[in-house]
C-alpha cells in the first residue's frame, strides 16, 4: 500500500512519444469518405459493441433539467455492485465510461514499469506511457510479474483469450506484496463464460476491475462505465473523478439495465445464437474456423481474398482485418469483396479499422507489397447474409 500512498504525491512526466490519440473503429462517416461506393448498410464491427441494445425506458424530465442527485448515483453503484460481484457499492466508481478512468488508474501507483499482456487494447499502453511509466506489451503472464503496474484484458480483445482467475488472484496477491497494481479490464466479461472475473476479490490483492457497461448493453453513446476496487482506491477515484461525473440520463438508464436480469439472460443466449449463425454464414462463403468459437475464433479465407476474422469475445461481436495491403487492396475492387450478397443487389458492407496488434498474413502474390492494414486505414468486405 505504500507505493499506491505515494503516488498521490508523485509527478507523473507526459512523454510526447506516443501522446497523439489514437484512431478507433466506429466512424462510419470517414468509412463513407473512403469508400464512397461502399454498399450499404454497414455492418461495423469494429467496436465490440452488442448490436442489439437494451430497450431506453421513457426518461421524465426532471433527469435532463436536473443535476444528478447523490441519491441516485448511489443506487447506480449498489446495482453495478451487484451486478458485477463487488463486495459492496463502497467498492465502486462510477464513470462516464471507463476510457475517462484509465489514466487515473495509471496514476495509482508511480511511475516505474507498466507491462500490458497483449495484443490487446492499445489505449492502456499509451495511457500507461502518458503516466509516466515506462510501458511495454509482453506476450505472456509470467512477464507481469515484476512490473509496478500491471493490465490484463480479460477476455481480451481481439482475439478472445481467457486467463483463469486464478492465475490473476496470484498476480494480484504478488503486486500487493510488492505494492504494486493488477488492472483487470473485464469489458467483455458480460458475456464470457461463469467463473473468471476477480470483481468479487478486489480486496485480496492490489487489484482494480473496469466494467463497460456500454458494450454489452449497446448502449456505447450513453458513456458509462465503472471500476471496482478496494475501497480505499474507489474511494480515490471518486474523489477524483468529483461530482456530477456521470450524467442523470445514464444514472437512470444504468438503473434500469443493471437490474434487468431477464433481459441479460435472453441476450446472452441471442448473441451466441447469432455468433453461430455468424460461423454458418462465413463456413458457407469459404472461410475456414479456427478455435473455439465458444471463446475465441480466428477464420481465414483462401489467400485470395484474405481475410482474417478474429473474436473480440464470446457472442457475435468480432473486428474484421484486411490482410492485402492498401495499394494492392485498391488495385482491384472485387479483391475486396469477399461473396455475392443474397440481400438485394447492393449487398451489406463490413468494416473494420485494422489493429496493429492483429498477426495477418498476406496471399503469396501479395507479399512483396502487401502490408498490414494500420489502424488509419479501412478496408470493407461483402458477406452473404
């Protein structure tokens, strides 16, 4: 606890490497600038967010006219709380989603080494970085041992990985010895299988947990989100994050969702049957499934057309990478389709922002100019449906 103590008096340095944001799926309007002959309508799955959202309950007016109340926001974190297996709602945090809580976990503990298990989010290692710390990506769990802060998304995005919660209470139990911090991003845990999420242990080590609410939801724009800790580390980022921080609108409709059990059980059981409608509509367009499309999958087309597919998660969310690179990709239009549609004539375009982190690989004749797809760049594909 010593080293989190001080770091309420440590001066974080902002490095200018890496201090440019980055550029994110979900921009549909630079999509249509790119390729303006796109068919429509899009499918994005470049954000990892439940294309069926919950149900906006009627909201009176008094929550827009209204600064939030106390009252209400406690009520939001005792549903977060139960919802997510905090201890207790003292264990939580509320934020206008967790993007806003990622540098002020960063800065929970000095500056030193941030080691991130990747490929992953790429936002935690440059917020890292902006932090002070000297950050780095590593490939394995047993290299977190020895950092000061330590990020594990879980699953991960892109490609669905799983750590057990016990190899994460091990890590967590090892940074408290040492003082240092377990951040666990648990963004896709709504939908992942029962048993692995370290939000009910947060008090065992020096662990915090983020939950988007968002993602599964669908409700991305609604800018919700929550960290679960012990209660000395909420109770910092509470006071950080100061009052009024997440909206009246979201309060209310986070009260609603959080507590809608019946509506995550049904959910839950309509993205798998879409994920596995999802798998017949690729295996039926030629792509080969890899892994387990339970938890994760990776599909790739014949190099002709090569196109990976990797889950983001369980469920039927998945981003989309272009293997070819731009200007081959450019030199021929139907090399970018991957099947004839079979609704209407103009078909449903797919994109995705590319992710730096993904491993693709490129067709044979391609690879003397082919380059992986940067995360400016989009490519879009055509898939029966």
């Amino acid at each position: 606890m010593a080293s989190i103590s001080s770091a309420r008096k440590a001066s974080v340095m902002v490095p200018h490497i890496g201090a440019a944001p980055l550029l994110h799926g979900g921009d549909l309007t630079a999509a249509r600038r790119l390729f303006p002959d796109a068919p429509e309508p899009f499918i994005d799955l470049s954000t990892g967010i439940n294309p069926h959202s919950y149900p906006v309950p009627q909201l009176p007016s008094e929550v827009f006219a209204r600064l939030p109340e106390p009252a209400a926001l406690g009520r939001l974190v005792a549903a977060a709380a139960q919802a997510y297996g905090a201890p207790s709602a003292d264990h939580v945090a509320a934020a206008p989603g967790t993007q806003i809580l990622l540098p002020m976990v960063a800065t929970l503990v000095p500056p030193g080494r941030a080691a991130v298990l990747g490929p992953t989010y790429a936002e935690h290692l440059r917020v890292a970085a902006l932090a002070g710390h000297v950050a780095k990506e590593v490939t394995d769990i047993g290299q977190l041992a020895d950092a000061d802060l330590a990020i594990v998304v879980n699953p991960n995005n892109p490609d669905g990985r799983i750590v057990s919660r016990d190899a994460l209470l091990a890590l967590g139990e090892e940074q408290k010895r040492r003082g240092g911090l377990l951040v666990v991003d648990e963004a896709f845990m709504d939908v992942a299988p029962a048993g692995f999420s370290v939000g009910a242990d947060v008090e065992r080590g020096h662990i915090v947990v983020l939950r988007s609410f968002g993602k599964f939801s669908g409700l991305a724009g609604l800018r919700l989100g929550f960290a679960l800790a012990g209660q000395e580390i909420a109770a910092r980022l509470n006071a950080s994050l100061g009052p009024w921080a997440v909206a009246g609108p979201a309060i209310a409709i986070g009260l609603a969702a959080l507590a809608d059990v019946s509506w995550m059980e049904t959910t839950r059981e309509l993205l798998r049957q879409d994920a596995r409608r999802l798998v017949d509509i690729l295996t039926n367009a030629g792509v080969e499934i890899v892994g387990a499309p339970r938890c994760s999958a990776s599909c790739e087309r014949a190099p002709r057309a090569s196109y990976s597919i990797i889950w983001a998660a369980p469920g039927s969310w998945c981003d989309v990478f272009r293997a070819a690179g731009v200007a081959a990709a450019r030199a021929s239009r139907q090399r970018r389709r991957m099947a004839a549609p079979s609704r209407g004539a103009r078909g449903i375009s797919v994109i995705n922002r590319g992710s730096t982190a993904a491993r693709l690989s490129s067709p044979a004749s391609l690879r003397k100019t082919a380059r992986p797809v940067q995360s400016s760049q989009f490519e879009y594909g055509r898939f029966p449906v």
